[in-house]
C-alpha cells in the first residue's frame, strides 16, 4: 500500500513494514544500529514491527541471540532490501497504526512517518536505568535494582513501548542543521507526552519517552553550490515545522495503539495513579473509610467518579502540587497547606459542593497530609460521602 509518493521518497506500508525509499541521494542521520550515524549512501528506512509487545519472549530472545548485524540482514532479506543502504528501526507496535504528518512553510515540507506506543516502559529523562552495557552485551544494575524491577515489572503487565519517528525534510541541510533537527524532534515527542500528561513507569514523574525510542532524519544531499539549510531550532522555520509535523503524528499513533487521547486522560485516575491512587486503591480505601452501603455505591459509580470534569481538574492541580513539592520549587515549610488546599478542592468538586470548601479543608486537616496519596483518597472518598449528605 503506498500511503505517499513524491519526487524525493515513496512511504509505503506492508504487513509488518513501513518503507521510505529515498528516490534522489539523501543525507541521513539516524539511530540503527547498523548503518546509523550521518550518512549519504541510504536509500531506504525501514521501520517494522520486529515482535508482540507483550509476553513474545522467545521471539525476543531469538533476537537477542542473534546479534545486531544478523538480525539487521535477516530483516532486510525478509523485506527485500539491500542490508548495506538501509537504516532499520525495529518495535512491537503494530504498522496498522502508523501515522503520517505534513507542515509546510513556502518552498519547506517536512513529513514524519511515526509508530508510538508508551503503556509499557515510558520513561522521563534521568530515571534510574535498570541496565548497564558492556563488552559482552547489558546487564542488570544491582544498586539500580529498582529501576530494573520496575522495567521488568512494565514488561510483564503492559508490554514494551517504542516511538519511531522518520523525519523527511525536502530541502538540503547541513550535517550540523540534521543533528539540530533531531534535538527538536525529540523536544516535539517529549512535549507530546507532556501535554497528555504520561506518566513515567520507572519513577513518579511525567514522562518525557519511552527507553527504546529510534528516530531518522533525511534530506536532500545537496548538489555542488546548492544552498543548504543551517538552521533547525524553535526559531526558525524548519524548526517550527518539525515540532508541528512531529507532535500531530505521534498524538495521533497513541490514539490508534493504545488508546490516549486528552478526552480519556480527562480523570482522577489519570492524574493520580502515578503516584499510587488509582481505581483499585481507591476502591480498597473506601471499603476502609465508608459503611459497607456506601463503599457498595462508591464501588458502582467509580467511573463516574473518576472521569467528572471538575474532579479531574482539581486532581490534577493536587498531581501538580506533589510534583512541585518534589522539585522543590514549593518548600516543605508550605507544601503541606498547599497540599491540603488542592485535596479541599478536589473534595468539593466530587461532592459538587464548591461553597463548603472550608468546611471539607476543616475535616481533611485532620487527615495524613503527610501521606499525599492517602490524602488526595481520603479527598475522593470525603467528597463522596457527603455529596448526598
């Protein structure tokens, strides 16, 4: 299936593969592992679904053991491309749901082709990692064994998670302005997973990735005296145009594979299990805090609860209040009030009662607030209670 044809490159899309032939020399910078680097000698990237995502652990294995370059060429004889010009990515997302992007200032086009998946191992940059590669390949860090149980523990209940991003630029740059585009690429992908505010499954922060992410940029290689682009960063038009194209396809790829839009990241649970309090938590809590009558009801009308819009609003405000209390931008000598303020909030609005905020603060200062997630639970459940009160 051809999803695109020009001069310069044709994207198509077959079974497990998604294909970009460069149809003229093209300039490349990408991270396979095997022909990545700068280089003007490709003419083909292949991005390909190289397993499932969850539980294909032989698959997996067979891959290890095979190495990067055997597996390189196996793949390549598989889809019929020349091993020695291809740039190869390899995920466990599903090519049905790749996604393509234009934006385009005057004579400038930029297209991203783009496979996104974050349920399984979402990261923020400067989480522990839970592997250390050496000489005889990687290895699992032992003081870092948190990070890798986490990892593991990602695997097993929601698969890997990979972002693919192929970058097609139609005007010749430089091998420095390629380098810069790829940094604004990988700002566009983080800001991305921002606005849907992802969260990190190695730690209790937002994500900025996934430990897997691939990306290649192309362009033209310039002709002797062709102008060549110097410039790929927020202020300049190809820069801008990037972060457009890039943004637009991978929020659409995480719609078509796992399901994220903002709609549905419109909840409690979206703002606060990060950090613990998600739907099995609070229903275990309010089986604690309620009567059984009123536990059965709670336990009934959790999705209800869960996606109301001024619930989720404020619970997010006390998501970003624990988040700032842990950068330290609010000091612990006001970050207990601040939070007890949000938790009053999101108690009104679950009880859509917003006028007796000071009577729920009055109530939940009695409350661990120096637990926050048995704070903003106990919030959930108070609001609740007295919503028919």
């Amino acid at each position: 299936m051809i999803l695109e044809k020009s001069p310069l490159h044709t994207i198509t899309r077959s079974g497990r593969s998604l294909l970009i032939s460069l149809l003229q020399p093209h300039r490349v910078l990408s991270t396979s592992q095997i022909n990545g680097g700068m280089r003007e000698d490709l003419r083909f990237l292949c991005n390909h679904q190289g397993s499932e995502s969850v539980g294909h652990d032989d698959r997996f294995e067979k891959i290890m053991a095979m190495g990067s370059e055997a597996y390189h060429k196996s793949t390549c004889v598989e889809f019929d491309l020349p091993w020695q010009e291809t740039a190869l990515m390899c995920t466990s997302a599903n090519m049905q749901c790749a996604t393509l992007a234009k934006a385009s200032f005057q004579d400038l086009t930029v297209q991203v082709a783009a496979t996104a998946g974050v349920q399984g191992n979402a990261t923020r940059a400067g989480d522990k990692a839970g592997w250390h590669e050496g000489a005889e390949g990687s290895s699992s860090i032992k003081n870092h064994s948190e990070g890798a149980e986490n990892q593991l523990q990602a695997k097993e209940k929601g698969g890997s998670g990979t972002i693919v991003t192929l970058v097609l630029i139609n005007q010749p740059c430089s091998a420095a302005c390629l380098v810069k585009a790829s940094t604004m690429v990988t700002e566009a992908k983080s800001a991305a997973l921002l606005d849907l505010r992802m969260p990190s499954k190695q730690s209790l922060a937002l994500a900025t990735g996934t430990g897997t992410d691939q990306l290649a940029v192309a362009c033209p290689t310039p002709k002797p005296g062709e102008f060549e682009r110097q410039w790929a960063g927020s202020h300049n038009t190809l820069g801008e145009l990037l972060a457009q194209a890039t943004h637009e396809a991978i929020t659409r790829c995480l719609l078509l594979q796992n399901g994220v839009c903002p709609e549905l990241r419109r909840s409690l649970v979206a703002a606060l299990d990060r950090f613990g309090c998600g739907e099995a938590f609070l229903k275990a809590r309010a089986k604690e805090k309620l009567s059984p009558t009123q536990a059965a009801l709670f336990d009934k009308n959790i999705l209800a609860i869960i996606h109301d819009p001024q619930s989720a609003a404020a619970a997010y405000g006390l998501a970003e209040s624990m988040d700032l209390m842990r950068d330290g931008i609010l000091h612990e000598e006001v970050s207990r009030e601040a939070l007890l303020n949000q938790a009053s909030l999101l108690a009104a609005a679950v009880a859509s009662k917003p006028e007796d905020f000071a009577l729920f603060r009055k109530e939940l200062m009695t409350a661990s607030i120096g637990e926050p997630i048995l704070l903003a639970a106990d919030a959930i459940i108070l609001g609740f209670e007295k919503k028919w009160n």
